[in-house]
C-alpha cells in the first residue's frame, strides 16, 4: 500500500465507523465460511473410506484410512520441528477430531456412517452457504452504505462550494465524480474487498488443509503451482493489454469515420475521397493487427495452460500412485488433497481479478476525496451576527476584487486538462477601489459597457465570491461575519437567466416552501402579473413546467421569478435585468411586475433599460472596475461623461 492510498485509510476512517457492527459481521461470516469450506473437504476422506470403500476387500493403500496414521508413517522423514509444527497447524487432523466426536455424540456405528456423514456434508454445505449469504450482504451493506453516505456529503458540498470552485470544474465532470466514480467504490467496497477478504482467508485455510493432509506432496504441488500461475497471469495481462489497444483503435476508426461522415461536402469539393478512404484503410488494418494478436493470445493461452497443467497432474499422479503402493498414501486422502488443490485456484483467480478493479476504484476513490477535501473559500460564520430588519442599507467600502487563480485546484488522478479551464486565468483585478452606499429602500442602478464588472460587484452581495480587499457590509456589519443562511435570507435574486425547476408552477415559485399555502402563492403570482397566464395553463398552478421552463415564453420565465421574489419577501433584491428582447406587451408586464418587486426594497439594479435608469434613486457607472461617475439620470447627463456617452447609444431609441 503506498503512502497515499493509506491517507483513503485516515479518510474513510470516519465514513466506515458508521458501520463497525457490519464490518464485525461480516469477518464473522467471512472467517466462518473458510473453516466451513475447509470442514467440507475433511469430509471428502471418510466418505470415501466409510461410505464408499468401507465394503471393498481392502484394496492396496487403504489399509490406511484416517489422514493421522498416514502423518505418522511420514514422521520419519521429517525433523522433528517440523513435526511439532505440523501437529501444531494440523487443520485436517482438528477436523477429523471433530468428525470423530460428532459421530461419537450421535451413537454412529458402521452401518449407520452411510447415512449420516453425506447427511453431515449437506448440513456444513447448508451452514456454509448461510456464511457466504450474510458476509456478501453485510459487505454489500457497508458498500451501500458508505457510498450513499459520501454521495451524499459530495453533494452537500458541491453545493456549498463557492462560484469559483465551479467555474473551475465543469459540471459535467462533478457529475461524473457523484455518479460514476463513487459507484466505482461502491462496487470495490462491495465485491471486491469481500472477495479479498473471503478468497484470502479462503485461501489461508485451503493451503493449511493442503499441508496438513499431506505435507510433502502440498510442498511439491506449491513450488509446482508457479508454473501454471504465471503463464495464467501472463497471459491474462497481453490479453487486456492488446483489448485496450483494440478500443483505442476503435476509437481512431469512429474519429474518422465520423469526420469524413460529416465533413463528406468538403470532402467532395478539395476531391479527396481517395485520400480519406485511404487514411480509414490503414486505420481498419491496424485495428485487424491488434485483434488478430489479441485472437492467437486468447486461443493460445488455454491450451498452453492446459498442457502445463496436465503434465503437473500427471507428475502428481505418478507420484501418489507410486506412494499409494507403497502405503504412504490412501485413494481417500489423495481425492481429498486434490479436491483442495482445485479449490485453491478459485480464490487465486478472484484475488486476481480483484486486484484489478480495485486499482480502478482507488483512482476514483482518490478522486473524490481530492474533491471533498477542497475547502470552501467562502467561510461560514453560523455564529456571527444576524440582520434581522434592514436598517440603513448596503455598503461597498474601497472593494478591490480579482478571479486570479487563487483556489485553483488539481483533479486528482482526473484525466490531465479534465475540469481545468484550457488556460491559467490572468491574475487581472476586475474591482478597483469600488465605493457604493445603497440607503434603505432605495433603488441604486448600475450602468456600464459590459466586461466592466457590474456581475462580479453584485454576485459580492450574496457571497458567491468574497472581495479580495475592502469588504461588504450591511448595516455597518462586515458580510463575512455573518451567519451565510441568515446573509442569504435577507437577499432577493431576479437575474436573465431566470431558473427554473422540473416542477409544478406552484412548487417553483414557493421554492423550498410547498407549506405554504396556494393564496400566498397565488398572490404573489397576482403582483407578479403571472397570475393570468399560470390560469391558462391546463393544470393551472399544478401545471409541469418542464425542464429550465421550456415551456414557458421569456416574459413568462421572468414574471415567474420576479413571483417567487415577491413570495421571498426579502429586503434587499439584487435585479439584473433581461436583455434579451422580450415582445413589447410582455416587456410591459414584466416592468409592472418589478416595480411591485423594488417598492419598499432596498434594490441593486443592473440596469439595461432606459426607464429603470430613469426611476432610480441613484446611478453609479461601472468602467473597467471603477466607479467613474455617480449620481442621478439627469445629474449624469449634464456631467456629459460616459454616461452621456452610454445614453445616446443605448438609450437613444
Ligand atoms: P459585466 O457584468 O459588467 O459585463 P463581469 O462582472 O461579468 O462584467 O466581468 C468583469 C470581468 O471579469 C470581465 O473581464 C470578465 O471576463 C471577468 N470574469 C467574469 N467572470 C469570471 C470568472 N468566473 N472567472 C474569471 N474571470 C471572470
């Protein structure tokens, strides 16, 4: 285990306490499903030497039945250490003691054993698979469990996470970390870390069964086993290695395909069609190359295997023949060595292909908890003081504001360029010194050629960002020290890209709210001039909006979101107004709408039309991170400045 794999240790530490009955659980089942497994195999010598061959005259070999007499004929050619040791571990010996006993406690006789030991075999079967039940479900349990867990904490804190860290990471790429690469844990916690601890203990108690039951042969068997191994492990590594090759050029076929496919116009008029099919030839022989390789490896490996594996089996029959003769070995003893020998290649395949798909599950592992360790820059002060009525308004002091790369935070093992923006952003200062009061109730409109910061100045109030220097307050409190739910509380959000919900009218616009009731609802829509049109609709306030509201007209998406404004009920509303062009009537309800919106608000415009400009308090213009000039419509207008400048040619028509 390297370094970093043990910080996902100290960081799932605390996600796997949740569930340390289960995990107790399932080491119980696990550690009782291998001693099941390998009581299993004791039982294969008795029934062959009691239920099978108990009739036979005694045939050559079998005048030796129970695995401890033949350990004692073997003594003499050990030293005695490895005697002690083996009387120590002898796991086949245990469980012929326990054989004995049971069959002692039920009053078993010869005659009897026919029936009782294959009765006995189900019931271990039976008890087995009870094992193998609970530690698959306990393991699935914590899988489940601990990934439903971090799914949900990821969630949380991709929304909490300031609009910096999402505009570094597309959303498409935290999509993938919440979906696929948790499930990719979720998958390696279940199965294969069961079949880790399963095939290992497995694993553990076949070759001490193996040892036991007959040490110099399991010795040969184990430096034997190699051989097979490794061209098994070989083989299966060309085999992925040359199917990824396949992909990847399957992928280069589907690129050009796709590019002659759609650019065929251009294609046809430079006459390069001999060109492009000649590029698409090459790609398809390379991909025929590297499937043909992977065909004679995979029809290659079975029969190499299989050779190897015979010649093994042959020198292991040789020599029990040999040792049976002799009387070293009894038929039973060596079907049951064999069955265990069998069984030991199951858990060395799953341990295999385990290891595999957990470096897969790692990688996203690391992933994520790349992705949940990012700290959110924007702190919150669940303590701090809380604004309860608006007393004297809002205040800009000397901000200074740049999206420089600060926070700027590698993918982890993510695909290199993978939910960085292509290039390092500038470190270029978008806020300059800006000072702006907003007094109580009144309605201040930000003005300026775009690219100035008018966004950046409003998305401060909120703390979707912080200011680099200077600070925002609000009634003479730093914004920072205040709880962000109780900040957020006071601050109503009108912008142009109104969203909306996959929900009901009703839903959308008490967001968050469904207890309130519908005439709350209903009366905000009435102020908001939507009340008309949610009536029309064939559900009226039940009615599905859609996805984003596509069923809805722009007009209509606004009116909805100046409603559920209303409904908020905050005291301060930041509004940036719809440029896109709404029809003439639509344009006018929308007008009506917001001046119920701002009445008796204290109101943080971006300004695009000429009558908002008009009807606010107070104007400040915004250029290049300044504020150049400040005061009312027509104070600016005698000024002659930029404003002048902006006027005539936005507002001229
Ligand atoms: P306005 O609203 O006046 O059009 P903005 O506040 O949107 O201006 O943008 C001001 C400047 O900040 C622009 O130069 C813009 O490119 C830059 N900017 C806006 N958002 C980001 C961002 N998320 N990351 C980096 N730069 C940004």
């Amino acid at each position: 285990m390297k370094t970093s794999d043990l910080r996902l240790v100290h960081f799932f530490r605390g996600y796997l306490r949740r569930y340390v009955p289960w995990i107790a659980i399932a080491l119980v089942a696990v550690l009782t499903f291998a001693s099941l497994t390998a009581a299993m195999i004791s039982l294969i010598e008795p029934i062959f030497s009691e239920v099978l061959l108990a009739g036979d005259e005694q045939p050559a070999g079998l005048s030796m039945l129970g695995s401890g007499d033949e350990g004692e004929d073997e003594a003499s050619s050990w030293p005695p250490w490895v005697q002690k040791i083996k009387e120590k571990v002898n796991l086949a010996a245990l469980f012929d003691r326990g054989y004995e006993a049971l069959k002692a406690s039920f009053n078993v006789d010869a005659d009897q054993v026919v029936y009782f030991t294959p009765l006995l075999f189900v019931a271990v079967y039976l008890f087995r698979s009870v094992a193998a039940f609970i530690s698959g479900y306990s393991f699935q349990r914590i899988g489940f469990g601990v990934t439903t867990d971090i799914r949900n904490d990821l969630y949380r804190r991709l929304l909490e996470q300031s609009s910096r860290f999402h505009a570094q990471h597309p959303s498409g790429s935290l999509v993938s970390r919440v979906v696929n690469d948790v499930t990719l844990m979720q998958v390696a916690v279940s199965n294969r870390l069961l079949d880790i601890a399963q095939q290992s203990v497995t694993l553990l108690a076949m070759l001490a069964m193996l040892l036991s039951i007959h040490l110099e042969l399991a010795l040969a068997c184990l430096v034997g086993m190699p051989v097979v191994l490794y061209p098994i492990v070989r083989f299966g590594k060309g085999i992925r290695g040359t199917s990824h090759r396949s992909q990847e050029r399957m992928a280069d076929l589907a690129q050009l395909l796709s590019e002659g496919i759609r650019g065929h116009r251009v294609v046809k008029a430079f006459g390069m069609e001999d060109f492009e099919y000649r590029r698409f030839y090459a790609a398809t022989r390379r991909h025929l190359k590297v499937n043909l390789r992977a065909q004679v490896l995979a029809n290659l490996s079975s029969p190499v295997i299989e050779t190897l594996a015979s010649v093994l089996s042959a020198a292991l029959l040789i020599y029990a023949g040999l040792s049976i003769r002799e009387g070293g070995l009894s038929v039973a003893v060596f079907v049951q060595f064999l069955t265990t020998l069998l069984l030991l290649y199951d858990p060395i395949r799953k341990l295999n292909k385990a290891n595999l798909n957990l470096q897969e599950a790692l990688a996203a592992a690391h992933r994520v908890a790349d992705l949940l360790e990012i700290p959110n820059e924007i702190e919150d002060q669940p303590d701090g003081p809380v604004v309860e009525q608006l007393e004297q308004g809002v205040s800009f002091d000397d901000i200074t504001f740049s999206y420089g790369d600060r926070g700027e935070v590698a993918e982890g093992n993510g695909k290199p360029g993978e939910g960085k923006p292509a290039e390092k952003p500038v470190e270029k200062t978008v806020l300059n010194g800006v000072k702006l009061e907003i007094p109580r109730d009144r309605m201040v409109a930000l003005v300026g050629p775009s690219g100035a910061g008018k966004s950046t100045l409003v998305n401060l109030l909120p703390r979707f960002f912080d200011p680099t220097e200077g600070a925002v307050r609000i009634d003479g409190i730093d914004i920072r020290t205040m709880p962000l739910a109780a900040l957020r509380k006071l601050i109503g959000i009108v912008t142009q890209d109104t969203v909306l919900f996959d929900d009901t009218v009703r839903n959308n616009i008490a967001y968050g709210r469904e207890e309130l009731p519908l005439e709350d609802v209903r009366r905000a829509a009435a102020a908001a001039y939507a009340d008309e049109f949610i009536a029309e609709m064939p559900e009226g306030y039940d009615t599905f909006i859609g996805e984003g509201g596509l069923r809805l007209s722009g007009g209509q998406r606004q009116r909805l979101a100046i409603a559920r404004a209303l409904l908020k009920d905050a005291p301060i509303l930041i509004l940036d107004e719809a440029t896109s062009h709404l029809d003439t009537e639509s344009e006018a309800l929308v007008q009506k709408a917001l001046r119920n919106l701002t009445r008796d608000r204290t109101t943080l415009v971006i300004a695009h039309r000429l009558s908002t400009v008009v009807n606010a308090d107070h104007i400040a213009v915004l250029e290049a991170g300044r504020v150049v000039e400040q005061g009312t419509h027509r104070e600016l207008l005698a000024l002659g400045g930029t404003y002048k400048r902006l006027h005539d040619l936005q507002f001229s028509s």
